[in-house]
C-alpha cells in the first residue's frame, strides 16, 4: 500500500464521505470506482498479502471513522440529549423520558447488527469485496429503494403513516435495525436500507433519514474502532500520511453530506438514487462482467 498517492487518498476520502451517507453504498463505491478507472487506481483493490486480507480495506477503516465524527459533530445536541436521556434511565430505572426512550431504540435497533457483523462481517468482506459482486449488489440497492418508495405511497393512500421517531416502538426499531444488516454486502447502502425499514414502519422520509444517521454513527464507529488495529500493523505500512489526508476528506465531505440530505428528505424522495443505483450498478456489471 505505500504506492498509495495523495490524489488517490483525497478523492477515495471524499467518496467515502459522500457515498456513506447518501443511499449509494460506501464500500460498493469504494471498488467500483478505482475499477472503473483501473490502471494503479484498480490494483488498490486486488491487491493482497499472503492471508488474503486486501490492505486498502485497512486504509477504510480511518475513513468510516472520520465519517462518524462527522455525523457525531452534525448531530452533537441530539447525541448529548440522547447521552442525558440514558443515563436518566440508568439513575430511575424507567423510560419516560423522550430522550430516553430514544437512546434505548437506537441500543435495540443496533443490537441485530453488532451480533451479524462481529460473526459474518470478515467473512462477507473476503468473500464478495470484488467489483462485479458490489456492482450487482448496487443494482440490487436500487430495487430496495424503489420497494420502499412503492410501499410509502401505498402507506400514504391508505393513511398509514406514523409520526416523528418516538412514534416508534422497540420491536419497529429492531426491524429497522436488522436491515443494517444488508450493508454488509457491498454494494448495498445502510443508511438505503435503514431509511427503507424506517419507510416500511411507517415513517416519513426525513424523520427514516435522521433515524438511519443516528443508527449509523454507533455501527460505523465501532467498526473503525475496533480494526484500526489493522493500520498500525504490516497493513498500514508507508500511508500514514495518506490516512490522515483521506481522513480529513472523508469528514469533511459526510459533514456536507449529511448536512444535505437532512434538507433533501424534507421534500425529496429515494427516487434520483434508485435511478444512480439501477443505471450505475447496471453498466458496472456489463463493465466487469
């Protein structure tokens, strides 16, 4: 990985804090794109040791962290209130707190998750991290997505739409939590497949967003957390210089991202990325195929 450029650390930084919150998929991007350019930018992702561990996987480690400060520093009051609201239900042993209840829906929802991906993660990882497999899972994204914007207007019709995120239950927010689970595929989009279980409880769009960016920011740094490890190791041998550089790109871009799309789902829908998704995954895979 020492050949690793700056111009490769910045434009993989950005996309990473781009493509981690838009419903795109971080890690299908994260092959897709140096294989669409190919040449050097391609061998980043073929590359391996002698175990079969890809090294630039290492290098996105410092990126998912990056991108969850960022959305710990978009989102600080609601995580401090959050904070509060579970320590209260700590001292009083009862939830009748907004605030609280909140900070149990997001430990329940990330529950599912956390168990799948400290047993499946690794394995999925080495498995189907190749660019053919993120482009159809990409292409796959994109028909989640459009399930989901079917079944709201079928919600709206029929006047089945909840309120804001405490209208939620603890069983909604473990479904809405499971779907986390798809994101270990890559190619497939959490924060596409949490906003859509938020969609299928009923939520609206910009209330299912902000749920799947608070469920993210746990999950993702906790993930970068614990592999970080890997970067201190032969993995992240002569980048040191290029993390910090990717590192600082991906924040900034998550931040304006989330920042974004906290505006868009107030009146947007899924709809412009399940088009990228369908028409990207698909000339990927007659690309790679």
């Amino acid at each position: 990985m020492s050949d690793l450029t700056y111009t490769q650390s910045v434009v993989m930084g950005l996309l990473q804090g781009v493509t981690e919150l838009f419903p795109v998929s971080s890690l299908g991007h994260s092959l897709i794109v140096p294989a669409w350019i190919g040449g050097s930018w391609e061998q980043l992702v073929t590359e391996s040791n002698s175990k079969g561990h890809t090294p630039f996987l290492a290098f996105l480690v410092a990126l998912h962290v990056a991108t969850a400060l960022a959305l710990i520093v978009y989102y600080w009051r609601d995580w401090v209130a959050i904070v509060g609201g579970f320590i209260g239900t700590l001292r009083t042993r009862r939830i009748d707190t907004a605030n609280g209840k909140l900070a149990w829906l997001i430990i329940i929802a990330t529950i599912p998750v956390g168990i799948v991906g400290l047993v499946a993660e690794k394995p999925l990882r080495e498995v189907f991290a190749t660019p053919l497999i993120a482009a159809i899972f990409l292409f796959v994204n994109g028909l989640v997505l459009l399930a989901a914007e079917t079944l709201r207007r079928r919600q709206v019709a029929r006047r089945r739409v909840k309120g804001d995120i405490g209208s939620l239950s603890y069983p909604d927010a473990a479904l809405i939590g499971s779907f986390q689970i798809l994101a270990l595929l890559p190619g497939i989009s959490r924060s596409g497949a949490t906003i859509s279980g938020g969609i299928l409880r009923g939520l609206d769009h910009e209330h299912s967003a902000k749920f799947a960016f608070l469920l993210a920011t746990p999950v993702i740094l906790a993930a970068g957390v614990l592999k970080i490890p890997e970067l201190f190791g032969p993995e992240g041998d002569g980048i040191g210089g290029q993390v910090v550089v990717g590192s600082i790109c991906a924040f900034v871009a998550a931040f304006a991202a989330v920042a974004f799309l906290a505006r868009f789902f107030r009146t947007r829908s899924l709809y412009p990325f399940v088009a990228y998704c369908l028409v990207a995954g698909g000339i990927s895979i007659a690309l790679f195929a």
